[in-house]
C-alpha cells in the first residue's frame, strides 16, 4: 500500500545528506531532483533518484556511490514492492555505508 507522506534522504551537491519527509507523488521527487526522475537501484529495499538528464545539463558533481558519479542533488528512498517508502538508513547508517557522501570537499 503506498504511503502517503515518506522519509527520504536527501543530498545536494557539496553538502552532506539530511532526512526529510515527502509528499510521495512523482512531481514531488521531481522537484526534489529539479527535473525527471532516474532511478538506480542500491540494494533490495533502497534506490537512489536522481536527475536523468543531470549530466547533459552540466549539473555539479554531488559524489560517486557505487562506482556512479552522480550529479546535482539525488535523493536515497527506500522500495516497497512497486512503491516508494521511507529510506531505509538512518543518517549515521548512512554514513558507514557510503562515507564518501560525507566528503564534501571534493563535491
């Protein structure tokens, strides 16, 4: 059942990630992305969104996770079924799984 309000993760670029809670609509992950919507699975109950166009815009480097450099801001949101839901990381879980979102200088 698909939740109305979720929790997400959000990073900008140069900036460490932050929990929010969201309308659970496409437009508003769009506007969180500033554009359409790409989808990269990370694990069984966790993806990533980003801007599918964001390289092609020259958006500004946010980090590299998983091998894939990601720009402008991306958003971490966790699965269920064919729905989002709330992420499933706290921020400080976060931080062990991927310490380079926390590497700043280098966004």
């Amino acid at each position: 059942m698909k939740k109305p309000i979720i929790t997400v993760m959000v990073k900008h670029p140069g900036h460490p990630p932050f929990m929010v809670s969201c309308l659970n609509e496409l437009k508003t992950l769009q506007s969180l992305v500033d554009g359409n919507i790409e989808v990269l699975p990370v694990a069984t109950k966790l993806l990533i969104i980003c801007n599918e166009e964001g390289k092609l815009l020259g958006l500004p480097y946010n980090c590299t996770l998983l091998g894939e450099t990601l720009v402008g801001t991306i958003v971490l949101v966790g699965v269920d079924g064919e729905e989002f839901d709330d992420v499933p990381l706290s921020i400080s879980q976060a931080q062990v799984l991927f310490p380079e979102m926390w590497e700043v200088e280098s966004c």
